[in-house]
C-alpha cells in the first residue's frame, strides 16, 4: 500500500506566513516597526560615517598631507626669544625635495576694527606677517579680494583670516574697508577661506613683510615656517627638518604635520561610530524582544488555527516552519524599511551638510543579515511553542 | 481495498488514573451515514480525536482505509490526515481575512498541490455546497450556515474516505441546522462516508444509522439490532 506523506510546497508556506502577517496588519507593521528602528540606526550610522569620512578624505587629498610646519618650541630657559633664527628658511630651503617655504612671523600689536576701538578689546585676533607664498603652501583659497603679494605688500594692506573678518563684522572687500593697526589704517585687500591646515591663521590678519618691517617692527625673524616637500619623503624631510632651521638649537624646534589633525579627526569619529552603533545594537535587541512577544502572543491568540492546520495533514514540522518564516518575514520586512531609512536620514545629513553621499554596501548587508537573524531568533521559541501544541488540545481551545 | 473504511477494535484511553474510554469496538463501512451519540461527558468527543488520529488510544487498535494505525509516526499520521480524513468543527475553525475559496483551498494545502489547482477545485465544492455566489466573501461577512458549509466545503476537498463532523450544528440557529443537515444527506446520497458526533436528537435521527456512547461504552448500535444476530 502506498504510503502517504503530508508535504506543502515552499511557496505555499511562505503565502501561508504572508497571509497571516497581511490579516493583522496594525499589529505586524507595529513590530516591524521596532526593528525597523534600529537597522535604521544602524544604516544610517555607518552611512554618516562613511560620508563624514569620505568628505575628509576628499579635503585630505585637496590640501596634501606634505605640508610641515616648523615652529619655534617653548622650551625651558628660552626666555622671551620665541623666534627661529633669520636664517630658518634659508637653511629649509637647502634640503633638496622641499617644494616651497612660506614664513610667517606672530607680532605684537593689535588688530582694531577702527580708531575709535577699544585698543584692549583685540577680541582674540593676532597679527602676523606672512610671504606671498603663504596662501598656496596652505591650499588655501580667497573668500573675497585677493592675497598679498609682493607689489602691495609694502603697502600698508591687510589679509583677513575667516574668522577674524567675522569677529571684525567684515564679509566683503571694496577698496574702502580698513582696519586700524599700531596707530594707522591699513586697507583691507582680501579675505580668507577657512584654512583647514592652519586653524590659527583664521583667527589673523596678515600683512606683508615689507609693510610690517616699515610700519609696526623691525625684528621679524619669523616664528613659524610652512613646508611643502616631495609626498613620498616627508618623514624624512621632518627628520631633518629641526636641524636646518635652527642648527644651533634644533631641540627648541616643534615640526609637525598639519594634516595629521585631520586624520586625528577622521579617526576619532570612529569612535562616535561605534558608540552610536552599541546604541543602534540596543535598539535591534529591543525589536528582537518585541517581535518574540508578538509571536508568542500570536501563537495563543491562534491555537485554533493550528489544531486545523494539524487535522488538515500539517505535521509539527510544517507548523514550526510556519510561524518561524512569519517571525522572519516580519523582521526581514523591517530589516528593508529600516534600510530605506537609514539610507534617507543619511541622504538628508549628507545635503544638509554639503557633504559627498556614501552609503556602504556593508551596512546594508548587516542591516539585512541583523533582520534575518534576529527573525530567527525571536521566531524559535513561539515556532517551537505552537509545534509543541497537542491537535486535540489546541482545537478544544478554538 | 475492500475492507471496511473505519474498523475500531477495543479502544482505551486513560488520562492518568482515569479512563474516559473502556474498550469500544467499531466498525464502520463504506457509503455509511453514521450519528454518534451520547450525552456530554459521555467520551464521544475523545473518541471522534482518536478515530480521527488526531490522538492515540492508551490501548487498542485503529484501522482506517485498511491502514493500522498504532503504528504509524507522527508524520505518517499527518500523511493519512491529509489524504484519507476531513474534518468538521463546531466552531468552523475558518481563517479571519482569507476569501472563502482559498480558506476551502487550505484542505488540499498539505498535500502539495499547487494553487492554481486547488483554487480551481476549492470552487467546484464550494459550488457544490450551494456557495457558488459567496466565492470571494470573507467568512466573518457570512451567516454561521454559510460558515459551516464553507468548512464543509474543505473538508471535502481531499476526497476523503470518511469526514468527521463534531456537533456541526452545535452553533447554528434551527434553519441553517437544518440546512447543515441536508447538505450532510446530500453528501451521504453521492457516497461520503460520514460520522457526526452529537448530543442533538434531531440530528442523530437524520442518520443513518446511531452508534450511542455511554459512560466510554458502546450502549447502543441501531445496525447491530437491524442485523443483530451477526454480532
């Protein structure tokens, strides 16, 4: 005699999970929703990350990372000479890949917005002398005017830092503005960009040497020089680089790379990363909760239907596969809008912040495996509950 | 397959210290219109789960379409469930949200047929239970006699060797009881093995023959006094 098997197709199993979840709509989007929560977190994390990242990079790769600056050191028994010799950039300039030098030289008299201001209230804006070649050495760009160079240099003519300009109230440049420095008016010939290399410069104003030599001071060694040498060298041009500045003291010498603190920044939003993912991590396991209790409240609420599904030929295996694939389906449909709002948040954070898109394919990946996994997990149990449930104990009950 | 579609031989079943059946022999034929009857309590309800292999007897044994089936898996159960029995509830045990047809169409589910067949054979019963304008209707929206013939419909729908039906009109007013009970005749003239348990007299009346439990005993078998010598 034959022997006679229950059996259900795949698809079927899966339209019969399907129909369950579309007949109690409110209930099944509510517990997508919690999932849907946290692999948004989740996606949405990585994805600022990676376009905060991918925008640093981008500005790393327009400055370059070959520019060092050599400063004179502040260290013990140096007194008041806080200078490098006069010969610094001379004796820079004598190491064969270094590309440019650009000096600049802090001074000690204050920047006033006219004569009539409070020559105390400097408002945290220094004055510096700066080369022509400053700007390009910091890939720097102009927001207004234009940069010193050697022909007005020697005029009383100012450059101003982003910042300063704004402490200052000044966001434009016609041929009149003016600023009042050590007694005189110096007309305002340009303003900066923020210079992301050299932070402390927009909080300046620069003129040019010749000017500062004739109008404010004379001893202008300078205080800091920027470097850029050939890429694939620049450790070993900052190895020497203390040396060739200052050969008599090359200790009172700090060398440093600029582009470091960026990457310093780069790295340290990894670590917000990663405390923003435990919290997205915490929001899946909250989901993972619910969506086990709302299968557990399922499999109660419906012991009808499974004592007719068992005296329709469904074995036990057949009832777990059911409310194991329902479990999933629910999770892995959260796991998908989740993923399509994480993906949005981080479209709007990237335009609101005028930063390049980058969406890794990793987060969706984990977005999506998270889902399926967490629908197993939060399936197994209930699954396993209505499996369990006796034919005649769950008909008595319908 | 020429034995009988049913054949109970000395059934116990004890739930601890307490046995609810004492022994019940049965057997039942091909094309029969079987009531069983008794009063609640009396272990019909426990009988019909055992007969229906939807629980094994303590002791005994239970032989449907010539198939023993003490010792059979769990899964081979499933098998002949889904193969050779349909079910009848009080409470119709219809899905909430799903058409009539395709909540008909689940009683092939089991058995690997594709949808398209069973749609297509989920209406031709439901036709024939005189549903044929109600195809599309949620069951919420029909009257407990549609309900009721809708269950029927996909209880038919495996071509069952025999359909159990547990107090069919248990929940129905006395009109769709009485259509319940005709459509029950109807199916009894094409040739459907049916057993349906009840306490109604009306219904056991309606029967063919009356198998009447007792205390977990058979007390009484209208056959067995038809042809009562052959016992």
């Amino acid at each position: 005699m034959s022997r006679l098997r229950s059996r259900v197709r795949l698809v079927d199993q899966a339209r019969v999970s399907g129909v369950a979840l579309r007949s109690r709509k409110v209930r099944s989007v509510l517990s997508a929703l919690g999932i849907a929560i946290g692999v948004a977190t989740v996606v949405s994390v990585l994805g600022i990350s990676r376009s905060s990242q991918a925008d640093l990079l981008d500005q790393l790769d327009e400055l370059g990372t070959n520019l060092l600056q050599a400063e004179s050191g502040e260290g013990f028994g140096l007194g008041d000479d806080t200078t490098l010799p006069d010969t610094a950039a001379a004796g820079v300039r004598n190491i064969a890949p270094v590309q440019s030098v650009a000096m600049v030289t802090e001074l000690g008299e204050s920047v006033l917005r006219s004569s009539l201001a409070d020559p105390d209230q400097t408002q945290g804006i220094s004055l510096r002398a700066a080369e022509a070649s400053t700007l390009d050495a910091l890939a720097g760009t102009m927001a207004e005017g234009r940069f010193l160079d050697d022909a007005i240099g020697a005029y009383p003519t100012a450059v101003l830092g982003a910042v300063a300009a704004e402490r200052l109230g000044l966001t434009e440049v016609d041929g009149r503005t003016s600023v009042w420095i050590g007694g005189r008016s110096w007309l305002v010939v340009g303003i900066m960009d923020e210079l992301p290399l050299a932070p402390d410069l927009d909080r300046s104003v620069l003129v040019g040497y010749a000017a500062a030599e004739a109008y404010v001071e004379d001893d202008l060694a300078p205080t800091r020089l920027y470097v850029r040498a050939d890429a694939d060298v620049v450790d070993d041009v900052a190895s020497v680089l203390a040396a060739q500045a200052n050969p008599e003291a090359p200790e009172n010498v700090d060398v440093s790379r600029p582009s470091d603190a960026l990457e310093a920044k780069a790295a340290a939003e990894d670590a917000f990363t990663s405390l923003f993912l435990g919290l997205g991590a915490v929001a899946l396991v909250v989901g993972a909760v619910g969506t086990a209790n709302v299968m557990v409240m399922s499999v109660l609420e419906r012991r009808g239907e499974i004592g007719l599904r068992r005296a329709l030929g469904a074995t036990r295996g057949h009832i777990r596969v059911q409310f194991l694939v329902e479990a999933v389906l629910l999770s892995v449909g959260g796991g998908v809008l989740g993923v399509l709002g994480g993906a949005g948040v981080t479209r709007g954070y990237t335009v609101w912040n005028e930063q390049p898109y980058a969406l890794p394919a990793a987060a969706v990946g984990y977005g999506l495996l998270a889902a399926v996994g967490i629908g197993v997990l939060a399936g197994v149990y209930p699954a396993a509950r209505a499996a369990r449930l006796s034919p005649t104990e769950a008909l008595r009950s319908g | 397959m020429s034995g009988p579609v049913l054949d109970v031989r000395d059934v116990r079943k004890s739930y601890g210290d307490l046995e609810v059946l004492h022994g019940i022999s049965l057997t039942i034929g091909h094309g029969e219109q079987v009531a069983v009857v008794g009063p609640s309590g009396s272990g019909k309800s426990t009988l019909l789960h055992i007969v229906g292999t939807l629980d094994r007897p303590t002791s005994g044994t239970v032989v449907v379409d010539d198939r023993d089936t003490s010792e059979m898996s769990e899964a081979e159960l499933a098998g002949l469930r889904s193969h050779r029995i349909g079910f009848v509830f009080q409470s119709f045990h219809l899905l909430d949200g799903v058409s009539a047809t395709d909540n008909v169409a689940q009683g092939l589910l089991y058995r690997g047929v594709r949808r398209h067949e069973r749609t297509h054979r989920a209406r031709e019963a439901l036709r024939r239970v005189g549903l044929g304008h109600r195809l599309e209707h949620d069951p919420r929206l029909m009257s407990g006699g549609e309900r009721q013939r809708v269950a029927i419909a996909r209880a038919l729908l495996n071509r069952p060797a025999i359909v159990f039906a547990d107090e069919p009109t248990g929940n129905l007013d006395s009109r769709s009881g009485a259509e319940v009970l005709a459509l029950l005749g109807e199916l009894h003239a094409q040739g459907t093995t049916v057993v349906v348990i009840t306490h109604e007299h009306e219904v056991a009346a309606a029967m063919q023959r009356r198998v009447e439990i007792r205390d977990g005993l058979v007390h009484a078998d209208s056959l067995a006094s038809v042809a009562g010598g052959l016992r």
